[in-house]
C-alpha cells in the first residue's frame, strides 16, 4: 500500500514537473518570437518601412504571414486584412498608397476593443535606414504577441488588432480608420495603442489617457516587479509633454473614445539611425509587453465596458 501510495505521489509531480516544463517552453517562445519580430522589421532590408516605399510592402507582407500563423480572422466588411487608403502630400507629385492591416476576434459581446500600433517609419536619408526598431516595429511585434493571447484566451469583448500605416505622417492611418471603420464607431468603446515601448534605462513604462479617464486605473495590476507603469503625459497644462493626440490614439480621442497609449519617454536613438535591435532593452521590452498584456485582459474581463465609462461620458455631453 505504501508503495502504490509512493508511486502515485511519483506520477503526480512527474507530471506537475512536466506541466512546468511546458508552459516555461512556451513562454520562452513567445518571447523569442516577440524578440524576432522587432528584428526582423528593423533589419536594412525593410528599408524604414517608410510609408509608400517598397519596405513598407515588405512589412506589411510580414505582418500578414504571422497574422495568418496566429489565425485570425478578416474582418466581414472588409476583403482580406487589407484598408487602403490614399496620402496626398506637396512633397509626391502622385498620392501614396498606403495600407492599414486589419485583423479580428469575436467576443461574447459585440463591444470592440481596439488595440493598435503603427508599423511604418521614416525610411532612408541618402545613405542611413532608419530602421525604427523601437519606433515602432516594438508596437508592432507587441501587437502580434497580444493577438497570439487573445486567440489562444477567447477575449470577452470583441477585438480589432489595427497595424496603421502613416503615423509618421500625421497619424493618417488612424485617421482614416475612425472615419471609415469596418464597424459602427458606437461598437468601438477603447483604443489600446502601443508606440514605442522596448527601450527605457529605467524600467519605466507610461501609460497615457487615464488623466481623462481615470476610471481605468483600477485595472492597473501587474505581477512584473520588474517594471514601472506610470500615469502621467496626459494633462494638457503640460503642453509639448502631452503626448495625448501624438500617436494613433489621438485620432481615436478627437471622436471621444476612450483611450490608453503605452509608451517610453524620448531617448538618445529616438528617430536616429541607431534606433536599431541592438539597442532595445530586451528584459524591458518583453516585461512591457506582458504588463500591457494583464492591464488589457484586466480591462476585458469587465464585461460592460459601457459602464466603465458612462459618467464620464454622460459629463462630456452636457
């Protein structure tokens, strides 16, 4: 008896053992494939993926072949994940053919999250490629990594996964999106953006909107000890320092939805050529991209989003 006793305690860790190993292989992949995706969208051969350029397809094709290894779906008004869309400047004699990627998940409810980042960057000057690794292919792969969990966790609430296109250039993509959504805009309750968030020396994280809608803090729990999220660059006495309208959430915020955009302070390689994969912080970024994870699970395990916002909202339409 004793000994049948000892060798079911046996099986038991063995396999509690094996679990471990499992989920700690799997983590270790994600994190490979997040760490992969910023290296190879800010690699020399995607040219800056500035915004009408060749690179710029490059990545979009990039982007399209891991959204179909994640499996997610087009969305029904649209034909495939593409949304194009025309940018007419002084500086092109014909307008740009831009793109935005668009991919889907359905919830249980027909509320929509959007989580987004922009996937262009400013290209080449004479001989250097700016390769924008944490501008923004980090969003990016960012992106990829929150729908690879969401597909893998059915989320609650209905999610977009929107890679932009021409946020260099005055957030057009995002723009166009708001003025041409695949969705009515009434469905659309949140933007999660990301721009910017694998390289910070002092393991600070910002989290920008909750100045206007403070309402969301509460969902801001993590299990990282290794990373800061702080409130701040969102009050508008701060002027220049209000980074509230100078990424894609800003198109989302001119039609009062409620936003989040995660990001980093400026740093020395900011719109350098050295914004390169070697100068990310890799622990940071991976650390970033999981509190960002917990923070928009938190958010979606609240069924009614409506509610989260309904006196706020109520005060802005008297």
């Amino acid at each position: 008896m004793q000994k049948h006793m000892k060798n079911i305690l046996l099986l038991s860790f063995t396999i509690l053992l094996s679990c471990g190993t499992v989920k700690n292989n799997a983590q270790s992949n994600q994190n490979s494939q997040l760490l992969k995706d910023v290296e190879i969208l800010s690699s020399d051969a995607y040219k800056g993926r500035k915004t009408g350029t060749d690179g710029a397809e490059m990545a979009r094709n990039y982007i399209t072949e891991r959204i179909k290894e994640i499996g997610l779906s087009t969305l029904p008004t649209l034909q495939g994940y593409e949304q194009p869309f025309e940018i007419t400047s002084k500086t092109n004699a014909k307008p740009l053919i831009s793109k935005n990627l668009l991919c889907y998940i359905k919830g249980k409810s027909d509320d929509v999250i959007v989580i987004s980042a922009h996937y262009d960057h400013i290209g080449v000057t004479d001989t250097d490629v700016y390769n924008g690794a944490d501008d923004n292919a980090s969003g990016v792969a960012g992106l990829l990594y929150l729908a690879q969990y969401f597909e893998d966790h059915k989320p609650n609430n209905s999610i977009i996964f929107a890679f932009f296109d021409g946020e260099e250039m005055g957030l057009r993509g995002a723009k166009y999106f708001v003025e041409n959504t695949p969705v009515a805009l009434s469905k659309i309750k949140l933007n999660i953006n990301m721009d910017m968030i694998s390289h910070n020396d002092k393991q600070e994280l910002y989290a920008v909107g909750t100045f206007k809608y403070p309402e969301l803090k509460p969902f801001f729990t993590t299990t990282s000890p290794n990373i800061k999220v702080l409130f701040g660059h969102d009050d508008p006495k701060l002027g220049h320092d209000d980074w509230t309208n100078q990424s894609d959430q800003g198109a989302f915020n001119a039609k009062n939805i409620p936003f989040l955009y995660f990001g980093v302070e400026d740093h020395k390689d900011y719109h350098k050529v050295t914004d390169e994969f070697k100068n990310i912080n890799q622990a940071f970024f991976i650390d970033a991209v999981k509190a960002i994870k917990e923070i928009a699970t938190n958010i979606d395990n609240q069924r009614d989003l409506q509610a989260i916002f309904k006196e706020n909202l109520r005060m802005k339409k008297q």
